[in-house]
C-alpha cells in the first residue's frame, strides 16, 4: 500500500505515513475509528442523572417521611400519656377514697396520710398507711427500705399524736401501683411527702 500523498510505501495497518505525516485512509482504520467513536458515544449516553431523578431516592424520601411522621405521633401520644399520667387532683375533689376506688384510681391524688409509729419492719420497701380512713400499702419511687425514707426518718416525739402507739399525719401523693398478692391492700406509690 502506497500513501495517497507523498507516493511511498506504507504498511496498512499504519494510520499515518511516517515519511511525510499524511492520515492512512483503509478498511481497518475506518472500523477502528467508528468503534472508537461507538465506545465514545456509549461512554456520553452513560452520563449519570441527577439523583431526583433517581426512583430509589423517591422511595428513601417516602421511608423516611413514614418514620418521621410514626415519630412525632408516637412521642405526641406519650407526651399526653405523660401529661394524663402527672395530672394531680384532690381527694376530696373526685369523691373520696371509695369513689376513687371505683373509678380504678385512674388519677394521682393529693390526700392526707396517717402513718403509725414507732415504725416496725423498716428493712421492707413499703408501709401500711390509712389514707382518708382506708388502710393502704405505699412504696417509694425508688423502692428504698423504709429505713431510708427520709420523711419518716425525720420524725421526733414532738410530732408524733397519742400514745402508743401514735401518729403523724402527712399530706401526700399517691399513684396506684395495683394489687399487692399477698393480701387485699391496693399498692401505691407516695411522693412529695410533708407534714400536714
């Protein structure tokens, strides 16, 4: 094969002539280049779309969304759960004990508590208290022995009312807790303790 512009001999697989730089036009050369420019084309088809584009971000939007909204609604109904739970009403206000009973002591009450002393057992975690007349067991948030319930650490013989044995009375908090297994006393827990 000769080149088409300075007349020498070339080899045809050669793309230009070495002697004079003139581009070799063959067969070979033609399919090359178009598989070249075919590659080039597949390489600028593939460019890549823009992830909004993308329907796996749609669907990792919508997931997300879903969470978002169970999260606000789950923590909106503890948050009133919470609110329901702390509400705190009178004793007298909803009817007294009995009523309070059986409405399934659904609130926290406010009330006065009568506690006996001396105190006996101060190694256990709850106590046999009246409120409004009616025996109940009372346990602390934290679950202490009574030993280490500070407001009836506290007491000395200037508040205790009576004789053996006497009394002290408190105003309280109580929140049902359920029914003790070991007899028929309702369970509660009792906060925000003071001296009446």
């Amino acid at each position: 094969m000769f080149c088409e512009k300075c007349g020498k001999e070339v080899d045809e697989k050669w793309r230009m002539c070495p002697h004079c730089g003139a581009q070799i036009n063959n067969s070979n050369n033609t399919e090359e280049t178009v598989m070249i420019s075919a590659k080039n084309g597949e390489k600028k088809n593939k460019v890549k779309k823009p992830i909004f584009k993308r329907v796996w971000f749609w669907i990792l939007i919508v997931i997300c969304g879903i969470f978002i909204v169970s999260v606000i609604g789950g923590s909106g109904e503890e948050a009133t759960k919470a609110e329901k739970k702390q509400e705190v009403v009178d004793l007298d206000d909803i009817g007294g004990f009995e009523q309070w009973e059986e409405n399934g002591f659904k609130e926290k009450v406010r009330t006065i508590v009568t506690v006996y002393f001396p105190l006996e057992n101060v190694e256990r975690n709850n106590y046999a208290v009246l409120a409004d007349g009616e025996s109940v067991v009372v346990l602390q948030e934290n679950e202490a022995p009574i030993s280490e319930w500070e407001w009836l650490q506290n007491v000395d013989d200037t508040d205790i009312i009576g004789n053996d044995p006497g009394y002290v009375l408190y105003e309280a908090t109580l929140e049902y807790l359920g029914q003790k297994e070991t007899d028929k006393f309702p369970v509660f827990i009792i906060s925000d303790v003071e001296k009446y």
